[in-house]
C-alpha cells in the first residue's frame, strides 16, 4: 500500500491543521458578523451541470465518477466507449456553479437579495509537475439578487476586511468589466468571435508589457490595422478609467467609478482599487464587473471574482442577478506560513502524565486542569526529560504529573 | 441543467448549515481541550490503497474515479476494459483507512502516542432507494501507539462527554471484543473460516432474537451439534461478561471489566458501558475491542469504533497499536434536529435598510453596530412590513433605517 498521498494533494500536519483552522474561523467570523449565511452542497455534481457551466479552462480539469452497476456494465458493452458514456458525476472545479445550482433549487427559503458564504473544497486536475495543488479550499462570498453595483461594493469591502483581518498587508484590488474588455475590441476592429483569444493574449500584459502583447497579436495574424488601433490606446502607458470612457459605454464606466469612489469612502482610503483594462478572469460565465486581489511581493491571484448574471438563469427560466468573491485560501495559507503566522491567545497546552495504577484519578484531575488548559493525559514515558523535548516541539506549554504534589510545570519558566 | 443535487447528497439550507457548524463545534472544541490534534487529509485515495483496506461491505461502496489524459486512451484501447483499468483513484468510504496511510507517511512529525481529531466528509455510493446518504460526515478521535486499553477508556469518555455537551442523552455504549467473538463461534465448535458468516447473523440478535439467531443458522446448514452449544450459551437469556469468561480467553474478559470500571468511575456512573457479545461492527480491520453508542429510541449506531492494530501495519514494517471512535454526525444532526435544537447566547442578527444614495453612510453606520450585532446591509425593500416578516423567518432579530433616528428595533419589543 502506498503511505504518499494521491499527486496533487495533501496531508496536513496538527500545527499546520491548527493554523488552517484558525484562519479560516476569522475569515468566517468576519462575514458572518457582516449578515451572510454560510451553506453547505456536495463535492460531487452531476456531469450535465459541469459540462454546460461555461468554466473555462477548467472544464478540462474536472475529475469524472465512474457509472456503478448496471450503467456501467451498460456502458462498459459498448465497442469503444466515450468518457461522457462511462462518468456520470464529476467533482466540482469551484464553488460558483453549485452555488447556481443550489440557488435555483433552494431560492424559495432564501432571503432575497441572498448574502451567502461558502468555504469548502475544490478539485481540479491540474497536471501534478505544474505543483499545483489538486484538492484545495475556497473560501467564497456571494450576492444574489442583487443588479446594483452595491454588491461589488459590499463584497469588496467585506473580502478585504477578512484580509486584513487573517494579517495580510499590502495588497490591491484591481478592478475591470468584461463589457469594457468586449467593447476596446471592438473600437480596435476586431471581430467578436476573436474576444476570447484576445483576452487571453492581454491578460498578458502585466508579464510582457504592451510591446509583448503587440508581438503577440501580430503573431497571431490578427488584422495589422486592428492591432495598431489598439495598441494606440495605450500610447500614455497606460489606459486609464477617464481614457477609456471615450472607447466604450460610458454607463460601465460610471459604475467602475462609483465602486471606487465608494470603497475609497468606507474604507477611509485604506483600501487601494484600481481599474486594470487587462484584467480578464479566466471564467467564460462573468458577465460585467471583474476583480482580484493582489499581494504585493506574490505573483497571481489571492482573490478574485465577478459578476455572472447569466449563470443561473441556466437552471431557472429567467435570470437572477448574481456576484462573488472568492478567496483562494491555500495562496493566503502558504504566504502567512512564510510570515511565519502564529494564533494570538491561543489557551496553553499541557500533558498530565499518569501511572497506569491511577489512571482513573489521573483523568479526573486532568478534568479539573481544563477550565485554565488543553490538556492531554499521557502514560509517563519512560526517558521523561527526551519526551519533554518532543512536547514542546509540538506546541505544548507545559506538563504536570499526577501524584506529585508541585502541579503544573510550564516551559521556560 | 438539473437544480437538484446529485441523488443521495444534500443541499444545506442557511439554519442548518448554522446548526451543523455549531455542533460540529462543540465537538471540535471538546476533543480539543483533551489534548487530541485536528489533521486533515485528502478525499481521494489512491484504488490500491482503497482495495486493499479490508472496509468490509463498503468496498462495494466505493466511488472511483475515471483515470485522464493518456492513461485513459490506453485503458479504453483495450477490449473490454475493467473497473480497475479504467479507475486510478476513488471517495474514501471512512476516515480510518486515510488515518492509518497518513500515521505512515508523517509519523517522524507526530507525538506519540498520537491522538488525533478528524471532522470531514466521506463517501458511499449506497442505493438511494435506501433513503442513505451518499455524502456524509464523520467527527472521529484516534489514539495510535497505545496498546493498553488506556486508549480505549478515554476515546469512551470523551466521545460521551461531546455527545452530552450536543445534547444528546439517554444513550448507552455498547462494548464487546472481536476476540471474544471469535473464541464464543471456537467454542461451539464452529469452522473459524465461517467467522465473518456467523458474526454478520448473530449481529441480528437484537432485532430477531436469539431463536430467530438460532433459525437462520440452521436455514444456513451450519452443524446442528454447534448451533445447540452456541445456542446453551444463552440459556439464561443473556451471555454476561461473568458467564462468558468461560468460554473465552479470560485477559479478555478482565481488559473489558477494567474498560468498563474505569469509565464509570471517571464518569462517576452517568455513562452507562454495558457488554453486548452480539456486537459485531462491520469493518473487517478491527482485531479487538469493538464498541457503539446507542441513543434509546433510534435504530442504528449514532457512533461507533474499535481496535485496528494490523492496518498501518499495511503500510509500514511493523504493527502500530491503533484504536479510534468515530461519531456518525448526520445521525446526531438528524436526531437533534427532530428535538428542535437551537444555538444557545447567539448574538443577535438584524437588517439595516439603506437608500442608494447615502450607502456609503449607511455602510459605516452598520459597522459601528457589528460591536453589538451581527448586521446585514440591505436596500430599503419597498414593501417593508412584508420583508420584515420573511427577515423574522430566516431567524433575523430585529432592524434599524440608516437615516432615522430611533435605531435598532428588535422584533416582538
């Protein structure tokens, strides 16, 4: 049998479970406290959803569940059976689509407009030398039923606050809408059925610069006069909100504005936000405003997020206004780890050593100890003080040991 | 595309998911005051691992995942591919078996004797029909590396004292020994290759009695001479642990007294612990103590565990001593959820109504209230009185319209 964890996931250790645990309390806490309701949906969805819910790149990450018994067995008789033939489930690749499909099924006990937390597992099936992970936590909040930018407002605040919160510091949210993205291609000349392509070469631009985005789109054979319209709008440097106004519909721009101006205002100016023309969001269900988080030293996303208005309208026959924001929690884990994060006020951790002819007085005692301690009830090792190492690289406190009169013990005192 | 979820899973409404995470709490926090550490491990494991690990009828269970890429066109160039061919990975059906590869693969990091918190969600991919969840969660505490039936005493205690600080009461702990069992089908004379066979018809002896026993062994053409042996042995009825002591190896019989004794004292006789040599729990990993809870009017087990010191061993050179209790959390959320179960000292909840054009102020008003409420922003709905009735339902407290005076207004003052 094989001790290794399947490629592209992992096991995480007591101290690092600890840390995990603790973050994500904060985070919770923070948009409970904020009026949203946590919900709960299966890992597993089935293959209809996931197939049609316009993922991206990430419907080619999706994990399929074999068919059982006599559907398999069915399947399985076929001359060359397909994989859509041989799955009927997958594993879900985030936590929008449940979500979709949750709300449509659900939206009869809920509040409308519906402020909803979830913090779970993802699957993707990324290929394992890329070291990213394959199992790995989101932590998303949404509005539904919601068309006024107020919910970009409020989930941007409130997403933030749980950053500064679990002790992220400098960071920015940068801010797009895909119709500004759909609209400067279209100034440019481009055909709409090019957009995607586009975007993808864009999206580039903070890597390579405007010049590589340029040698990009040449190489692409996209139309010479198209790519010199459009690099021409950033002959500044940049594209700024005021530049792009006179390109697309000015309306996406007095509601980029108003988020701004808005965050700005509540947050006193704590909270940068930044309109970046080549953020795209690699989801194909956003529809209009797009954002992440960015930490200052950490190439990728820690947040990102948007507004899909059409998603779930793909379960119900009219649509429903929707906006997320979700935090990629293994980026946030992996840079306070670096920071070398600690929990404040954590209770002290102690063991009570016993003698197997008192283990029973040793357990009652050890009961009383918990009103002040963690405490764990341990057979005395026979090399005491090497233990006493060990237990304090593990994050105990201290000990005591039942029968001796001098009571608790802790570390470097 | 389909709203409902994937048969036999579950979507958790907001009050649930409330009620699920403050349970799941409460039991968090107890294990974790006795000193047991929360690790977390993955929910896919490799079919090898999975196949091999003795899980009884739930290897049938298992849900398996589809191989990708080139290894899946290898398998499906085949003729007629199997499962296995086609199938690298599945669901974990418990935690145990994840337990037992991780002890293997991290033992250099961990304490030992290692007592470890899992709280997470396995899989079976039982039939629907059945009315059984496919998707559930699990809350369990292992000790590894005790042999002593020390371990065994506090996994009991503090299993109970969660079960008592959910709420749950009028419960027993049914305890018994695989051993025993083993040393009672010996004595009567029965062949030990028809152990599991017996063990599965005896488990019956509280629904059908121990004649109904006694029928369906001879249905199954066991020797008449050791049916009527096994049979005397309940002559009185009962098979006491004084009475059984005869018939089997008596270390047994004195390690479940000292079991026994020692949970009533230290509890001080509020748990009742009762010998049940019917007992059978179904994984064929467990090779000794074996033990459930029982709450008085529910069918079924609402936790269970037992004694598996071979199961690591199928990962390392050598035989670890291991011994876990794991409680069936949907069957305790499922029971508290029929006696109306609420969370206690909750803080309260309320709605502060805002009009668009001062919810900037209106955001900040509301977060200058979060020190006393939990506060949902919300725009001023335009029938009020009716909103204000659905707020009630979904457990909101009270409210408060930015912009007058008079504050919050709890409901019902």
């Amino acid at each position: 049998m094989k001790a290794t964890p399947v490629k592209g996931t992992r096991d995480y250790l007591p101290k690092e479970t600890e840390i995990r645990d603790y973050l994500q309390n904060i985070i919770m806490e923070t948009y409970s406290s904020a009026g949203f309701q946590r919900i709960t949906t299966p890992i597993i969805e089935d293959s209809v959803n996931l197939d049609k819910s316009e993922g991206g790149e990430n419907l080619n990450l999706i994990f399929k569940i074999l068919k059982r018994g006599k559907k398999l067995d069915s399947a399985l008789a076929g001359v060359h059976p397909t994989e859509k033939e041989l799955a009927d489930m997958g594993l879900r690749y985030d936590l929008t689509l449940p979500l979709s499909r949750y709300y449509a099924n659900n939206r009869n006990e809920l509040l409308s407009p519906f402020k909803v937390i979830q913090m779970d597992r993802v699957y993707r099936a990324e290929r394992p030398q890329k070291g990213r992970l394959r199992e790995f936590m989101q932590c998303d909040i949404d509005i539904i039923g919601n068309e006024s930018r107020d919910a970009e407002i409020e989930l941007i605040l409130t997403t933030t606050k749980a950053l500064n919160r679990v002790g992220l510091s400098d960071y920015k949210v940068k801010i797009n809408d895909r119709r500004i993205l759909s609209d400067i291609f279209a100034y440019a000349g481009f055909s709409t059925e090019d957009n995607e392509k586009l975007a993808i070469i864009f999206d580039k631009q903070d890597k390579i610069g405007i010049d590589g985005v340029k040698a990009e789109l040449e190489e692409n054979g996209f139309n010479q006069t198209c790519i010199d319209k459009f690099i021409a709008l950033f002959a500044d440097g940049t594209l700024t909100l005021d530049s792009v106004a006179n390109v697309c519909d000015a309306s996406y721009v007095t509601e980029l504005q108003r988020i701004i101006d808005a965050v700005t205002t509540v947050s006193k100016g704590t909270i940068p936000v930044e309109f970046c023309p080549s953020l795209v969001r690699g989801q194909g269900y956003y529809t209009g405003t797009i954002f992440e988080v960015e930490a200052a030293g950490y190439s990728g996303a820690v947040a990102g997020g948007g507004r899909y208005d059409n998603l779930i309208g793909k379960f119900l026959n009219e649509d429903i206004p929707a906006v997320g924001f979700s935090i990629g929690f293994e980026r946030i884990f992996g840079i306070l780890m670096e920071q070398n994060c600690s929990i404040p006020n954590r209770k002290k951790k102690i063991a009570v050593f016993y003698d197997t002819d008192t283990y029973a007085e040793a357990l009652i005692y050890a009961e009383d100890l918990r009103n002040d301690y963690i405490v764990s009830v341990i057979a005395r090792p026979k090399k005491l003080g090497k233990y006493l190492n060990k237990l304090e690289t593990q994050g105990f406190d201290g000990f005591a040991v039942y029968g001796q009169e001098d009571g608790v013990k802790l570390f470097g005192e």
